[in-house]
C-alpha cells in the first residue's frame, strides 16, 4: 500500500515481458511466487487487514500463472520441483492462516491459497 509500490509492480510487469523463453518465464514466476509470499507474510504479520484480500489473490494469481506455464512443458522433474515448493508454501500458509480465528474471512482467504495450491499441483500431475 505504500506510495513506491506501484513503481515496483510496473518494474515486475515490464520484467515479465522481457522473458521471452519457456525456462525464462518458469524462473521469473517462481522468483515472483516467492515475492508474493513474502508480502502475504508482510501482511498478516504486521496485521494489516486492509491488505490481505490483495495479497492471498495476487499470491494465488501467481501460482496459476507459473502452473500454466509449467503445464505445456513435458519436462515432470521440474514440474516436481514446483509441487514440492508448492507443498512447503502451504505449510507456511497454514501457519500464517492459523494466526486467525477458524471460518473467519480471514482465515478463509489464506485457506483459499492453500486450497488453491493443492489443485495447481494435481493439474501438474497430469
């Protein structure tokens, strides 16, 4: 919500068209998805509520964009690689969903992450 933050997004925007082979884009969405969960993390800790909605869409935003690209390549070792990434974030959401009350929007709004973790990993089985 800060006054730069808008600079750094139109910084990743242009960063992403700049990534122009298949490898190039899986490595930027990966870098990104760990940004998105560091802000996400930013948020809840510094229990910034106003935020959060934002934070949990673009980290979920995020993962289905690295899950798509990922699902056009034939190469499973890497789309492991991101199942097993996928596996420690939901860990580490499950702990920051946990820091509120259970069926609160809140907490709904991160399980929806960790949810929608676990079907971006079983369309990478596929």
């Amino acid at each position: 919500g800060s006054f730069y933050y808008s600079f750094k997004r139109l910084w990743e925007k242009g960063l992403d068209k700049l990534q122009f082979s298949r490898a190039s884009k899986i490595n930027f969405y990966k870098s990104q998805l760990k940004v998105r969960l560091a802000e996400l993390n930013y948020v809840v800790e510094n229990n910034l509520l106003g935020e959060l909605q934002q934070a949990t869409e673009r980290f979920a935003y995020t993962a289905g964009v690295l899950t798509e690209v990922l699902e056009k390549q034939e190469n499973m070792a890497e789309k492991e690689k991101v199942i097993n990434d996928f596996k420690k974030y939901q860990k580490f959401l499950e702990g920051l969903r946990d820091k509120y009350p259970a069926n609160t929007s809140f907490w709904m709004l991160i399980q929806h992450d960790i949810n929608s973790l676990s079907i971006l990993s079983d369309l990478l089985l596929k």
